[in-house]
C-alpha cells in the first residue's frame, strides 16, 4: 500500500496537470522535488515557481 | 512489514542477564502480574525494530534516554552489555534476518543478511513506532480534546509530514506574494516616472504616443504609428543626440515630485508605523509573549533545518528525528497570539515597503540631476538617504527588523536629509536658470528620456507579470495539495469510521449492536463523536464506561493501522490493552482480532491471567505460542512461569536444598491454576464480593467441578451407546480422584510452608512427594497433546462440552433425549 502521503502527492501533481497556472516544468520539477523523498523546502519550491527572467515573458 | 520469529534479550530494561521467547511468528501472549517484566519485552522489541523505547519518550519523560536508561539498571555504566537479537521473517521478501541493537548505538543496528531489501523493508518499520500499543496510547485517542485527536491520529498515520509539505509550499507561496507585491510596487513607481515625463494621465498607446509623435514632429522623425514591445521612442536619433537625456521640463517635475513628496513625508504610512509600534509596545510589555514569538521564529526556522536526530538548534541529540520534530511542533502550538502578532506586523511593514520603494523611484531622477549639476552636497545627501532606505526594506518584512526599527518608525521614520526642501528649492531654481532648451533639443532630450523611462518600465513589468506568474502558480499549487489533503484526509476518516464502528459492534455484540461512531474533521481538529444505547452521538468520554472507552481505543487503533498498512498489517506489540474490558468482552475481542487481522501478528502482554487463558481458550494463542512471568526480581529478571518448566524450577530449587522457594512457586501456582480453572470449568466456591479467593477455597471446587463433570460426561457417554467413551471418561475420573486423594493430605504442608514460614521443618524428601502429588493433579485437568487446560462450553448456560484448545479431549456433557 502507497503511503498516505505519496498517495496525496500523486493525486495533486496529477490535478496539477489539469491548471492552468502551472506549466509543465514547474510540474515536473515538483515531481522531482516529491520524489526525493526529502523534506520540501520553500526555496526549492520558489525556485520552481519562478521562470526564469527573460522568459516567454514580453 | 514483518512477522517476528524469536528474540534474545541481555541487560535490557528490567531483564537481567538474558531472555529468550520463541514467537514463532505467530500471534504471542506474555502474562504476569505487574512489575514481572511484561513491557520489558514490549520496550526490547520495540528498541530492537526502531531504536527508540515509547515508554522513555514523551511527557514526564525529560530527562529520560533510551542510551542511558534502556540497559538493566546493574549495566547503566556498562551499556555495551545490554543489546536486543531479533529474528524476524519479512513475508513481502520471503527472507528471515535478524538485527540486532544495542543500547550503546540505538541507531546503529548490525543487520544480517546485509542485503538492500532487507535494509529498506526493516528501515520501513523502525519508522512506525505505531506498532505499540499501549493503554496510555489508547487514550490518546479516545478522551482528549479534538484538536489533540487531531494531531495524535495524525501523527500517527504520518500526515504530519504531509502537514509540513503544506506548510512550505504555503511559505513558498507567501513569499512569492510579497515578490510579486514589491515588483507592483517598483512598476507602479516607474510607470509613475515615465507618466511624469511624459505628462500623461494614463499609459495608453494613444496617450503616450501622442506625446512622443509630437516631440518626433519637432525633429523631423517618422511618427510612430503604434507601440509594441519592440517599438524605440527615441528610434531615428542618432547615437550622439541620445547621449543628453537632460530635458529642463522634465527635470523641473522631477524636482516637483520629490518636492511635493517631501511636504507630505511626514504623515506617510503613519497609521502602519503606529500600528508596528503598537505590537512592539505588547511585546515590551509580555515578556513571555515575546519569548514566544522568538522561539516560533527560531522553532519555525529550526524545523526547516531538521534533517535528523540531531537538533539543528543547539545539537542536542534525540532518539530519532520525528521524537524531534514533535517537540518542535508542540511548541509553535503553544504561540498562536505571537503569530497573530507577527502578521500585523508583516502586514504594516508591507505597507511602509511599498510607499518605500516610491520614494526611492523619486528619488532616482533627481539624484541624477543633482549629480549633472554638480549639487555634490545634495547628490551625496540623496545617495545616502537612497541607501538608507534600501537598507530599510528588508528590515520591514521581518519581526526582528521591526523591532530594531520601533525608535524610528516612533517618530519620522523617512528620516529624508535635513536640508531636502532647501536643497530640492536650491536645485530647481537652478534648473529653471537654465536657458530654455531649443525646441529642438527639448523634442530630442524628451525622447531620450522617455525611452530610458519606457525601458525601466518595461522591465518593472516584466518582472511584475514574472513575480505575478510565480505567485500564482505557488497559490495554485497550495490550493490544491490543500483539496487534495482535506479529500484523501475526509476518505480516510470515513473509512477508519466504518472499520472503528464495525470493530466495536463486534466487540460489543451483546449490548452495543447499533452503535455508530462520527468523526468530524475541521481545519485543525477532529471531533469523535460515538451513539449511546441509541440516545445519540456523544463525546466517548460522556457516557460510556472506562471497559467500553478502552475498546473504542483499541478498535480506533485497529482501524487506523488497518488504514495504515492495510494487508501489510503484521504485527502489532499490544501492551497491557482492554485491561478494563469484562472477560466476556475479550473473548470477542480475540474473535476480533482473528477474523479481521488473520494475517497480523500480535504480541499481547497482560497481568491478567485470567485474560492470558482466555487468550488460549479461544483459539488466539496456544502454550507454545503464550508465557506467563511468574515474578521478577532485580538480580534474575522476569521469572518464567511455563506449564512445563514450573516443575523443573520447583525440581532445581529442592535439588539445591531450597525447599522454601520450591514451596512458593507451587502454592503461587497452584494459585494460579485454581483461579483459572474455577473460571474455565464453572466452579462454585463460596461466593465472595471483593472477588479475593483463597486457594484452599477454590481448589476444592475445582476437583469437586471436574469430578461433576467428568460423572456427566460418562453418563452422557452411556446415554449415546458409546461404551468406549464412557470407559475411557470414567478411568479419568477415577484417575482425578486418586490424585485428588493425594495430593489433598499435602495441601496442609503447601499452606503451612507458605505461610507459617516452617521452612525449616520440611526437608527435601518431606517436600518431594507434595510436588509430585500435584503435578499429577494438576495433569488431570491438562491435554496431553497440546498442553493447554480443559474449559467447559458454553461459559455460560447449561455445559454442553467438557474440552482442550486442539480437541483432543472432547467429552460431551449433554444426554441423548428421551
């Protein structure tokens, strides 16, 4: 049986695909950060959260 | 998950030299009365799996370590000598392994076979501690307040973890807020600039492009037919006119800006100011209130940091890393006013942030004019006032900086050079000196300006639409772990709800049919509500018995690690639990645990041993699968009781003239066996209140039961026309009647060695015949094939059968009609 958590953690990079809010590497990158089975941090989720300067962005 | 195979235990809580049980992986009793060394095991066990003992953990236990007070307490100084061996079988891997730990390095376990399954499948289980369970635990559960509820199950199920995934992804998300808060800040300061420059009410195309075309115009430029990302206002200068961007007009309402600006700095933000300084003045006031917003700065930023045993504060070591993390939490729990305190005092300094960062958009232009004109004064004044409030930003989005800014923000928080007006007056009358520039070089320097201007914007939006994107996909993301969380958190609830309901009815099967339980889960709480005899839902602890509020603990338990592990449910340690449960009650609690969790090993400790038979007789465990302590002592240890080695323990004590002990541990267990089978075969000794039974009352109808019974069942055996039987029931009576005559001139010698202390009278021959005349009484009443003690069915009612747990004596009682 898949932990709780990873269960939660799979059901919301799933809904996450659905936002239009976030893009596909910001997914992908909260996917990697899951994962790591880590402890999230909130710089690493900035991080994610932030595209780079000089992006799609006019 | 595992199953336990054996375990071998030297100086180890109360167990002296050495111990070993052989669990056999299968569901395993441990009886004695208290104090004999029961939850010794339990601790071992559990020490041997996780490296961490429940008992020395928690509240009341500051002070305590496993290091220093798991060993015996005669090896406190020598820890190396106490260690836990357990075999163990991982049924998921088909491999058995043994791992085995020791006081002195509790998280440096020797595992063999060293594989990597092996590792990760016992690593798995060192992270649940949940697998004991013990009566402190259950009430944990069932009678405390809700958000406690809350955080015990939760914690128990590990959504604390998931509680600090939601915890950083809201911190990530709040950071982004005041990025994108700031960028708005800095565009709205630079759309300010180029309106200013411009003169225009609004940036739209028309409005700007009006403005420029018409200084385009002058010079003789193409006009610009619209505006685009790409679109140069100054595009058609050459490089040599771009290099002036001073435009005397522009420069004037620059000047006028800051001057106007000026006048007012005085009451800007003061409302935000006062109200930090208000929060600061209760802090000052409540030390306490400050001390714990302090430590929830330093807990919160501790908590972040902690990546094992190892506090990241003050490098105190714990026993594991969630030990920590709980003391961690629990004390942010305790600081709920501070945080509302620190976000008021986020929220005012958020405000002053942003009126900040407009004054230093105005004060950028004129810093630069007053550095071209050479007001080297006023240009240092204004560097040094710019830096000074850059270097006030970052102090205002914290508590720590605030506090250090409560002078300042008390009075002119601005703090603008003393000689702004003079200086903004001197400059602008200077600027206004200054010829007026030629229409042309004013077309030229205008759209210089207005390009460099149109520039900074540009980026300021692009960095405002960038911070705007983050902070939403962070909201967004957190918005929807936190709908994900509450939908798998309400699932769960419900289906523990259903298993804790269906657990209880069954437990509860004569008087509780209908019972229904309701949890009601809320942002940090979790109310239990539980049917009472139909009269509706109630906290547990309102109506219902102690009996009943410990079944719901253990039934709550079940329930949540079958949501835990579901069929990897297999093992649980069981510590003392459902002590106030009837004996009634608990003979459904085994039929519970045998229908629902066939494939779960439990280890049950009990000082009943009244429940420890019971245990026997409905099948839970078997004599090779159950011990029972005798008593304990701090030299030996637990002193086993087993129906075997009872006899050599009395044979050894005679062998070395010791007729005193071998004399108590017979009366002690011949205590025992009297109660027990007075329970089993439904004897009637003289009936007493206070249930306090001596054993010459209750041995006599014991023999006196049996003998009833085995005459039934020999004439049960005649009504059928089963002379075999009848022949073979009727020797056993005449067998029990012999040892009964016995041992029944002996008992005079028990009693009196116990209790006239007469030892001295009674040598080793004189005792060596009272052991033997009860040994053989006692074989009477005990199978010969699998060991256990005879019990009548039904317990209650009219006997039907006199039988063993394998059925190998199985005499009916009742008669073929007539």
């Amino acid at each position: 049986m898949a932990k709780l958590q990873e269960e939660i953690a799979d059901a919301f990079l799933e809904k996450l695909e659905e936002s239009p809010d976030l893009t596909p590497e910001m997914i992908e990158g909260l996917r990697k950060l899951f994962s790591a089975k880590k402890k999230l941090k909130a710089d690493d989720l900035v991080k994610v959260f932030s595209p780079p300067a000089g992006g799609d962005v006019k | 998950m595992i199953k336990l195979e054996s375990v071998h235990i030297e100086w180890a809580r109360g167990i002296a030299q050495k111990l070993d049980l052989d669990f056999q992986q299968k569901t395993f009793a441990i009886s004695g009365p208290n104090g004999s060394g029961k939850s010794a095991v339990i601790d071992t066990i559990e020490f041997a799996l996780t490296g961490q003992i429940g008992r020395l953990a928690g509240i009341g236990t500051k002070g305590l370590s496993v290091t220093e007070h798991g060993p015996h307490v005669d090896k406190a100084k020598f820890p190396d000598a106490a260690f836990v061996e357990l075999r163990l079988f991982i049924p998921e891997l088909g491999k058995s392994a043994t791992i085995t730990r020791k006081f002195k390095s509790p998280n440096k376990p020797k595992i063999e076979p060293a594989d990597d399954d092996v590792k990760a499948a016992l690593a798995e289980v060192a992270d649940h501690p949940e697998i004991t369970l013990s009566r402190r635990d259950i009430i944990r559960f069932i009678l405390v307040e809700p958000s406690k509820r809350s955080e015990e199950i939760q914690s128990l199920l590990k959504l604390d973890e998931i509680g600090e995934t939601r915890s950083a992804l809201n911190t990530a998300q709040n950071r982004l807020q005041n990025s994108h808060r700031a960028a708005t800040a800095q565009a709205i300061s630079d759309s300010d600039a180029l309106r200013r420059h411009l003169q225009v009410k609004t940036l739209s195309a028309e409005e700007l492009l009006a403005a420029v075309n018409e200084r385009r115009k002058v010079l003789d430029l193409a006009e610009l037919g619209g505006l685009t990302p790409e679109t140069s206002l100054d595009a058609g200068l050459s490089e040599a006119a771009t290099a002036s961007e001073f435009n005397k007009e522009s420069a004037l309402r620059d000047l006028k800006a800051l001057t106007e600006a000026a006048q007012g700095l005085a009451d800007i933000c003061a409302t935000e100011a006062g109200k930090i300084v208000a929060d600061l003045g209760k802090l000052e006031a409540d030390p306490a209130l400050l001390a714990a917003l302090q430590r929830r700065f330093f807990i919160e930023k501790g908590l972040e940091l902690v990546d094992g045993p190892e506090c990241p504060l003050c490098d105190t070591p714990w026993d594991d890393e969630e030990q920590l993390r709980n003391h961690l939490q629990a004390k942010l729990a305790k600081s709920e006013e501070a945080r509302a305190i620190r976000d008021s005092l986020r929220t005012n300094g958020a405000a002053i942030s942003d009126a900040l960062i407009r004054i230093v958009g105005l004060i950028g232009p004129v810093h630069k004019l007053a550095t071209v004109e050479e007001h080297t004064g006023f240009a240092e004044g204004l560097v040094a006032w710019k830096s000074d409030l850059d270097e006030l930003k970052p102090k205002l989005d914290t508590v720590d900086g605030l506090t250090g800014l409560k002078n300042r923000l008390t009075g002119d928080w601005v703090q603008a050079p003393g000689a702004l007006s003079a200086d903004l007056d001197g400059l602008t009358e200077k600027v206004k000196a200054k010829p007026d520039q030629t229409a042309a070089l004013n077309a030229q320097t205008f759209l210089t300006k207005a390009q460099v201007r149109l520039g900074d914007y540009r980026t300021a939006l692009r960095q405002e639409k960038l911070a705007e994107a983050a902070a939403a996909s962070a909201k967004a993301a957190y918005d929807t772990y936190c709908s994900v969380f509450e939908t798998a958190l309400n699932t769960l609830y419900e289906e523990v709800q259903d298993d804790f309901s269906t657990f209880y009815r069954e437990l509860n099967r004569d008087d509780e049919t209908k019972f229904t339980a309701k949890f009601t889960p809320s942002e940090s709480k979790l109310d239990l509500d539980v049917n009472f005899y139909g009269r509706g839902l109630f906290p547990p602890g309102a109506y219902h018995s102690e009996g009943h509020q410990d079944g719901m603990g253990v039934c709550l338990y079940l329930a949540l690690m079958k949501r835990l592990f579901g069929d990897r449910f297999s093992l649980a340690l069981l510590d003392d639990v459902v002590m106030s449960v009837d004996s009634d009650h608990r003979y459904e609690f085994c039929k519970l645990l045998k229908k629902h969790f066939p494939e779960t090993q439990f280890i049950i400790t009990t000082h009943d041993r009244l429940w420890a038979e019971q245990m026997k007789s409905a099948g839970l465990v078997t004599s090779k699968t159950s011990v029972a302590f005798h008593s304990w002592t701090i030299d030996t240890g637990p002193l086993v009781e087993s129906n075997k080695e009872i006899w050599n323990e009395i044979d050894d004590a005679l062998a070395k003239g010791k007729v005193e002990v071998a004399a108590a541990a017979l009366r002690h267990h011949l205590e025992y066996v009297s109660r027990h089978l007075a329970d089993e075969l439904g004897a009637s000794p003289q009936f007493r209140a206070d249930g306090n039974y001596e054993m010459g009352e209750l041995l006599p109808s014991v023999l006196a039961r049996m003998h009833k019974l085995l005459g039934k069942a020999a004439d049960a055996a005649q009504s059928w026309g089963d002379k075999a039987k009848r022949e073979a029931t009727a020797a056993r009576r005449k067998a029990l009647s012999e040892s009964k005559g016995a041992a029944a001139v002996e008992q005079w010698a028990v009693n009196k060695a116990v209790h006239y202390n007469e030892w001295a009278n009674f040598g080793k021959k004189d005792f060596e015949p009272v052991v033997a005349a009860f040994k053989d009484l006692l074989d009477q009443f005990r199978c010969e094939t699998c060991d256990a003690w005879v019990y009548v069915t039904p317990r209650r009612g009219n006997s039907e059968s006199l039988r063993c747990s394998c059925d190998a004596i199985s005499l009916n009682l009742k008669q073929k009609p007539k």
